[in-house]
C-alpha cells in the first residue's frame, strides 16, 4: 500500500499573530512552526496505521516549501512516514501548492491521497478538491474512518449535521478530521531514524497564482464585559434581547 | 454581474444556506442575473428560491445526481458557469461548499476565495484568517470567480421576486466512482457550522451526564450545542462538536460557553461569533477578556436559571 500524504507547515497553535511592516504578510519572528494539525494527527497517523496493517507499503509525504521547512518535514518522518518529496517554492496560495503538487503527481504512483481537513494558517480546506480535480480522482472530504480491504477503501465523513459511509475503488483523495486517528508523539527511535531518511527536492513548474492576499489585520479588540449578577438571568436576557439583539 | 449560486440539497431539500448565499449574490450581481444551480432530485418548489433573489433556477434532476460528489458537483457547477454566462460561482464555505468549489475553480481556471466573510469591494474580498485571529483581504486575479461564502456572513433578506425554473442538462454526467453506502443523521437538529446560537460546554460542567443543562438551553433557545477540545477528547461529546483552531471555527450570533476557560485555541474559533455569554467561577478565566457579557457563577445553578429566564422571556414576547 503507498500513501501520499500531503503536509503543510503552520503556526503553533499558541501563536499571537503579528503582521509585517507592510502587514501582507506574517511577521515570522518568534514564531514556532509545526506541521499543521489535521495533516499529523489525522491523515499522517492513519496513513502509518493502514501500512502497518497492510504490513507492507510506504507512507510517502509532501510539501510545497524552502529547505527551512525540512525541520518540519523530519518531524513528519519523525511520527513515521517513510521518504518526503518538497516542492522547492514558497507557497503562495492553496491553488498553487495544489497545481505543484499535481504536476509532480503526474510521473507518481499512489494507492491514494491524504490531507488534513483545513490549515490553521489560511484555513481554505481547499487542497483535496484542488488535488482532486487537477488530477481527475473521487474526493471524500472530511473523513473521520477509513479502512481498506482489498484495494476498496470504506470511510465514514461529516456532512454537517450528520454522517456519510461511502465506498471507493482504486485511487482517490481524502481530506482527514478528528476522529480519524490519534496523534502520535515521536519517540527516540523514530526521531534518529527520521535524520536519514530521503528528503528529496523537486524544482517547481512556473504556474500563474489567481489569487492575492493583499493585507492582514487583527480583529477590533472586543469592549469591556459587563457582569450580570448570577441571580439576575432576566437581566441577561434583557440585555441580551434589547442591546445585543441577539433575542 | 452575473452570479450563479450552487444550492446544496439535502434529504432532497435545499439547504437552509440557500437564503444568505441567494442575498449575498444579489447584492454582488447588481443589476445583473442571479441563476440557482440545482443538482439532482428535489422534492420542493424550487421556484421559491425566487424569494430570496434568484431570477432563473438551472435543475439537474437526473437521480445520478442525487447522492454528492463533490468531483461530479463541481465539474458541473463549472459548466453552468459557462452554460449562464455567469462571472461568479457562489458556493457555501461548508462541508459540501468545501469540496465543490475547488473542483469548479480548478476546471474554470478561476481564482477561488475561501470563507469569504462579507462582501467584495471591486475584486477584493474578506477572509478570515489563522482561525480567526486574523481577517484578510484577497484579491482575485481572473477574470471568472468562485467564492466560497463562511456561514452567518450576512442577514438574508427576502424580496418579491419570483425564479424562473429552467430544467438543465449538463453535456454528461460523469459516472460516480464514490457508492454512498449509508446516511446518519445527527441527533441534534440544527448543523452547528450554520447555527444561529450556540450553546457550548467545557471540563467545568465535570461529565457527560451534566450535559442535559447545555441541552436544555440549547433547545429553549433554538440553539445547536458544542463543546471544547478535551471534552471531546475524552468522549463526553462527540467529535464534531469541538470548536477551536483544531476543531471547526464558527461565527453565530449568540455564543453561550459554560465551564469554558477560554484558551487562545478555543478562542480562535468562536471569536467572531457576534454576542458571546461566559459563565464560569472564576473571575480571573480569560474567557471573559473576549465576552460581551460575564456571570461569574456555578454553572450547575446559572444554567437552569438562564433556562428559565428564557423560557418566561419567551412566554411575555408570545
Ligand atoms: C495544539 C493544540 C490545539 C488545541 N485546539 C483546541 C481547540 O480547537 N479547541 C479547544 O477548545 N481547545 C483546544 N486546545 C486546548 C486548549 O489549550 C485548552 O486546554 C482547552 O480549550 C480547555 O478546555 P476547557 O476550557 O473545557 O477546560 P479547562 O481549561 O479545564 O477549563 C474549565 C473551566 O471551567 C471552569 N469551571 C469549573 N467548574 C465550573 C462550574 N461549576 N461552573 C462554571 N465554570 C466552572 C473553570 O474555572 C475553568 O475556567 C488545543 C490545545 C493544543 C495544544
């Protein structure tokens, strides 16, 4: 079984985030970065649990990244995945690491594709569908089980407000959410085996981005709160349907 | 310009979403023509979608159609993108939004927006970002876009339009390779992303079994309920009710966190929810630097009593 998983580096979670002088970009100063949740957690754990089911295969991984980011690329190979591939670019928008990706794809064989559910950073959850339609596979988003049995892969997905157990065979991408797997913190082991293992870097194509992030800004702090005495909840709702028309 | 709005049918009805997506195309289109995109079977008037701005409703009725696939869904929506010589596609930003609008922008070679927050000035539009700490703005570049719209972004407004309903055939219909073996449907009745109110519970309410006082609430106040991340973690609640940068970020009108303490991961999620109510014992929680309103209680004894505040507030206004 060979399983690409595709992994994004993010900002820990406990960041407080601050802009650049000219605020189009994240000042990246102080900032610890890991690799983004749902790829590690869910898709990236789950991609290592069905190998070692299978007892054979290889868990690929990729990123669209600088040769900073290998840091975040042997934590990947520290939790277990085999090699890594990184596409040797900054990453400008989902739809440009999706194209990269893709055109690498184009020379690749895998059973199938993984990816977290969505990036903490730019939380576009657009890498599957992207994926997906660049390379003509079924995507079943948000899957929180999957299980393969001779090459037909079960899964189970929120559909908000409910859930969907669908059937696929042969090659497909799936986006991963809780539920799916446990993460798994890297042992000794796994951290010395992760210095050797390939790293390999790919040159980019030139693609064309559609889209521009212009500037960032911080959300207007909130104003003061105003305490309600805990026997007085007719006063909260009072205010709560006369001030903050939420009522 | 012309918009095309994708509606999204579930148990063969169009979603509730269809309202504010239809509003929010009609204030984009200005002047020009607001279609529906319809896939697949559908037991409802679809003429009624004129009540919230459509002019013209494209229907795919072919039952192929009728289980999602989001490959399917999207190449489709690309195709009546061309079909309506429309300049924009309008998908919601949720779980079905979040598959169908990056398929469509891959084929139409459009630049795509994801979870925009409002409206667009000229081709700029709000986003949020890194969860919610931050809001962006993105420009798109092409001259065809998709928009992927973040729930409860703007009001739906109703207008006297009627639609006209046009049946449509796509030039194929690809076979789906993805067989739907079953549908579950959540205990609770209203979807959490597109809530209006929220109610949400923490470690502080102690166990599963105290969860009646989130529900109770919850129900008098039409609300879906959440929690944080170790409550479900250890499987008080289940999965899809934890909120937060590493579970799902919502924005409702009226966010109720109880035994909540409000760490910066929990925050990012809901910040943007437009009211939000803390009740928590200690006074010191930081939830309640983020809160419009605070009750420095116990929970166990705030929550009834809000209950029933509400219910006799409820009572006064029939
Ligand atoms: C990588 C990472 C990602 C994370 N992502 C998320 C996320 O997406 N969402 C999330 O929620 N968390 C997330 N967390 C966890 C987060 O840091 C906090 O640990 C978590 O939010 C705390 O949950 P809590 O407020 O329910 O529990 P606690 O922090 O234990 O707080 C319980 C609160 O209840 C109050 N309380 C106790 N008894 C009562 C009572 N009787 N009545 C009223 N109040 C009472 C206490 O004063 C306290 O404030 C993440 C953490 C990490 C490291």
């Amino acid at each position: 079984m060979n399983i690409l998983v595709c992994i994004a580096k993010a900002p820990d979670t406990t960041t407080k985030i601050k802009f650049n002088a000219e605020a189009n970009a994240l000042d990246g100063n102080g900032v610890t970065w890991i690799v983004n949740p749902s790829d590690e957690w869910y898709a990236l754990v789950k991609a290592l649990e069905l190998k070692e089911a299978a007892g054979q295969g290889k868990v690929s991984i990729i990123t669209v990244g600088l040769s900073e980011d290998d840091s975040i690329i042997r934590k990947a190979l520290a939790v277990g995945a085999d090699e890594a591939f990184r596409i040797n670019m900054s990453p400008d928008s989902a739809a440009s690491v999706a194209a990269q990706i893709a055109a690498w794809m184009k020379g690749q064989s895998f059973d199938f594709i993984l990816t977290g559910k969505e990036t903490i950073d730019y939380n576009g959850s657009l890498m599957g569908g992207l994926l997906a339609a660049e390379l003509d596979l079924p995507y079943i988003p948000m899957i929180e089980k999957l299980d393969v049995q001779s090459g037909i892969a079960t899964m189970s997905r929120d559909i908000g407000g409910g859930t969907e157990e669908v059937q696929v065979q042969g090659p497909f991408v799936a986006s991963a959410t809780k539920g799916l797997a446990e993460q798994r913190i890297p042992n000794m082991r796994g951290i010395m085996a992760a210095r050797t293992k390939p790293i390999t870097v790919v040159e980019p194509q030139s693609i064309d981005s559609t889209v521009q992030y212009l500037d960032f800004t911080l959300p207007a702090e909130k104003g003061a709160c105003k305490m309600i005495d805990p026997e007085n909840m007719d006063e909260l709702v009072r205010l709560l349907h006369s001030e903050a028309k939420a009522l | 310009m012309n918009v095309l709005v994708y509606i999204d049918l579930q148990l063969g009805k169009p979603r509730k979403n269809a309202a504010e997506l239809l509003t929010y195309a009609s204030k984009m289109a200005d002047g020009g023509t607001v279609s529906a995109l319809v896939l697949g079977p559908c037991s409802e008037d679809l003429t009624q979608l004129g009540d919230f701005g459509a002019q013209k409703v494209l229907h795919a009725n072919a039952p192929e159609l009728a289980s999602f696939d989001g490959l399917t869904h999207g190449k489709l929506l690309a195709e009546a993108v061309q079909f309506s010589q429309s300049d924009v596609a309008i998908v919601a930003f949720d779980h079905s939004g979040r598959a169908v609008a990056p398929v469509a922008a891959a084929k139409l070679k459009a630049g795509l927006v994801a979870g925009a927050a409002g409206l667009p000035l000229g081709n700029s539009f709000p986003v949020k970002a890194f969860s919610g700490k931050a809001l962006a703005k993105v420009k798109v570049l092409t001259s065809v876009w998709v928009v992927a719209l973040t729930p409860n972004s703007i009001p739906s407004e109703k207008t006297a339009g009627t639609a006209a309903l046009e049946s449509w055939t796509p030039s194929s219909i690809p076979v789906s390779k993805i067989k739907v073996l079953a549908t579950h449907k959540n205990a609770s009745d209203i979807p959490l992303p597109e809530a209006e109110r929220v109610v949400s519970g923490g470690r502080g309410l102690k166990g599963p079994e105290n969860w009646g006082l989130v529900e109770d609430l919850a129900k008098e106040l039409g609300a879906a309920t959440a929690c944080s991340r170790p409550v479900s973690d250890i499987g008080w609640r289940p999965h899809h009710e934890h909120v937060g940068q590493t579970g799902i970020t919502i924005r409702p009108n009226l966010y109720i966190a109880a035994g909540i303490s409000g760490a910066i991961q929990h925050l990012a999620g809901v910040n943007s929810s437009k009211t939000i109510v803390v009740i928590n014992t200690d006074a010191e929680a930081p939830f309640f630097k983020a809160a419009d309103y605070g009750v420095v209680g116990d929970a166990f004894e705030v929550l009834p009593k809000l209950t029933q505040a509400i219910k006799k507030f409820k009572a006064e206004q029939a």
